[in-house]
C-alpha cells in the first residue's frame, strides 16, 4: 500500500479518465462490467480488456481508501 499512497493523486485521475473510460463512446470499462454481470465474458481478450481499464480505478479507489484511512489515524 506503500507504492498507491505515494502515486500522485494528479497521474492516477488521468490515468482513469484517459485509459480507464478509452475508448470513450461507450467506455470499453462500462462493456465489460455489463458483459460480466451478463456472464459474457468468456474470452481472454474480454478478461484482459477489463483488467487493462479496470486497474486505473483500482489504483484510484485504494490510493483514497489508503489516503482516509491514515487521515483518520488508523
């Protein structure tokens, strides 16, 4: 958790505003989470495709749940 806290809050919204919503009519990202909860997914290119635009908002969502947590003293 070291690494996420020292990424800059600046290179991880980029990050998901440009790779993580790319391409952006419709957000490949969106394609994916529907295919999944469809139980579509099945191809390996489907799997990498969401790990690809996925990891950004990952990053994203740890780096604030890392960020509150020491705010908070724990």
């Amino acid at each position: 958790m070291g690494y996420v806290s020292k990424l800059p809050w600046g290179l991880v919204i980029l990050a998901c505003l440009t790779l993580g919503l790319a391409p952006f009519s419709p957000p490949h990202l969106w394609e994916k989470l529907q295919m999944l909860s469809k139980g579509q997914l099945v191809r390996p290119i489907d799997w990498f495709d969401l790990v690809l635009h996925g990891t950004p908002w990952a990053i994203l969502v740890l780096k604030a749940i890392v960020s509150f947590t020491r705010r908070q003293g724990g």
